[in-house]
C-alpha cells in the first residue's frame, strides 16, 4: 500500500496568523523538536451533500487538544475558541472543499534541559488533502493487519489518554513492522495481552451482530471516531458492549473494523494471515461505513451538531 497523496493547503495558523506553508518553520532548538514534548490533533473537513464544507466535531476535537496538553502541564496560550476559529480560518483559506487538519502545540526555544518550564508554548493548524488512509481497497474490501511484536504504552510509564507527540514512537514502530511484514495496518496489545488499539486507529469486532470495542478504560486513545460509531451504531439499533477482548476472540469474530479521523471506518479482512468472518467487508461493517459517511456529508438529520460549518 502507499502513502495517501499529500496536498498541502497554502497557509498555517501560528501563534494568532495565517502565513505562507514554507514560512512556517520550527528551530532546532525548540524543545518539542528534542524532547516530543507536544501535543495535536487530527481532524477532517468534509464536503457537505449541499455544497457547503464542515469540519466532524470540531469542538470535541479541540476539546482534546486541550485535555491532552492539561495532562502534560502544558498551558496553551489561546482559547479553545481561538483555536477552533483558526480551524475554520485555514480551511477557508486552503481552497480545498475537504481536507485534514492537523493542530499543534508545541514548547519553542528557551532553555535545553529536561526540567525546562519556561519556554514559550506555540499553537498551530496546519491542513492538507488526504485521501483514504488505508487505501481506497482497504475501505471497499477490507485491509490487512498484524497483531504487534510491539506493544501498546502501559498507563503506568505514559499518559495514553493524550494525543502526545513523543509517545507517537510506539505507533511508528508498530506501524513500520506491520508494512514491512506486508500488511497495512499493526493491531497492538496492552501490557495484559488483550486487544487494545491499532497504529492510529480504534479497533471494533463484530459477533453474531452485537458490536465489540475495549472501553474507555483500556489503553486507548478516547477516539472520537470511536464515539461516533457507537451513537451511530445504537442509533440503528445494534447493541454496542464496551469490554476487552483477546487476540482468539478477533482472529473468530465475525467482523473486524478500525476507527479514526484518518482511516475513518475501514474494514479489517484479514489478521496474521487468518481470514475474518468471510474474509472481505460484512454487512454490519457495510452499514457503519454507510451511516458514517452519510453523517460527515451533513445527510444524518440526526447528527447535525456534530458538524462546523466553516
Ligand atoms: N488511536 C490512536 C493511537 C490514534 O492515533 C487515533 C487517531 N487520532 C485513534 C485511535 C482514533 O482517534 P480519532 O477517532 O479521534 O481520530
């Protein structure tokens, strides 16, 4: 599989401005670019069916930039609203009717050490074009995944609730396996041996139409796209049980499918070489993607709050 084209929108938000991409550069010593201390955000704008462009729940979004960069004791030195504006400002900007947004906050320069308290904390958005993550089969037909050599950070060494930098170095690791065993995607453990996550997506398995994903308490990133399946789900009427599962449990359900604001829904078809369910997209699957995309487009009555006109 390769990479998604990349298509950049021609300015960023830093620190209150737009200005041109190739000006919006980071020194050396800035302490994020030493340490990975930081925190982002990915997000999606979407064309809606009536034209119109709209980012999928940019508040929740920006909300967790916030939490992430609380959890570290990092102070941003712009509102929520700020930067839920300067979302709005790029994506205007950018001349695209969909695209990827991509906040930062990171510390700049200052002092060097570890116990650094001082620097300065900058916030940016950036955005670019992003086709389907996991390919455009991977979303019709399913992808291939491994379960990891590597495992999913334990609570007790990082903060895993937290979309932070540094700790996206198990991910790539991960991530970097799986490609090279031939596969698009890795599925990590937690420190148990139970299922928890994927590279940088949520993992859901369906049996005998009742849906399964770890809960909230396992260590996962509290995925929004995760959140949405299960409204989106229980508003169809499926039941949804937020429980842990083992590597035996996936390798036999009937259905696998990952979550993200990147991978959105996609199928899951295949897991170190055994085929799930009948090895190519199911029907609950299927109907998940069909809602899902319908919401994004502004066509789910239902769930039109979750969407930010820009
Ligand atoms: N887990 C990890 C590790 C991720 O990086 C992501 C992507 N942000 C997700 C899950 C999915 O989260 P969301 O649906 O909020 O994009």
């Amino acid at each position: 599989m390769v990479e998604p084209e990349f298509k950049k929108a021609p300015k960023v938000w830093l620190d209150g401005k737009l200005i041109p991409w190739e000006e919006a550069n980071v020194h050396l010593g800035s302490h994020t670019v030493q340490y990975g201390l930081g925190v982002f955000e990915g997000i999606r704008a979407y064309k809606q069916d009536d034209g119109s462009t709209a980012i999928f729940r940019l508040q929740e979004h920006i909300q967790r930039l916030f939490s992430s960069a609380h959890i570290l004791g990092m102070e941003l030195p712009v509102t929520e609203e700020a930067v839920i504006e300067a979302c709005c400002q790029v994506v205007r900007s950018s001349g695209m009717d969909s695209c990827y947004l991509r906040p930062t906050a990171f510390y700049g320069q200052g002092q060097m050490g570890l116990g650094a308290l001082n620097n300065p904390v900058h916030v940016a958005v950036a955005a670019w074009a992003w086709g389907r993550y996991l390919g455009d089969e991977g979303m019709r037909k399913g992808t291939r995944a491994h379960v990891s050599s590597w495992q999913r950070m334990s609570a007790k060494s990082f903060l895993v609730k937290g979309k932070v930098t540094g700790q996206y170095v198990n991910s790539i690791l991960a991530k970097r396996e799986a490609r090279a065993a031939g596969c698009d995607e890795a599925i990590l453990l937690d420190e148990f041996g139970l299922v928890a996550e994927a590279s940088g997506e949520n993992i859901f398995i369906v049996e005998k139409n009742v849906i399964f994903t770890p809960p909230r308490s396992a260590p996962i990133l509290d995925g929004i796209t995760r959140d949405a399946i299960i409204h989106l789900a229980r508003d169809m009427g499926y039941t949804v049980v937020e429980q842990s599962f083992t590597r035996g449990t996936l390798y036999c359900a009937d259905e696998c499918f990952f979550t993200g604001t990147a991978a959105e829904v996609t199928p899951v078809r295949e897991v170190d070489g055994r085929a799930i369910g009948k090895g190519e997209r199911g029907p609950v699957t299927a109907a998940l993607q069909d809602s899902f995309f319908k919401t994004v487009r502004g066509s789910n009555p239902r769930r039109l709050s979750w969407l930010t006109k820009v």
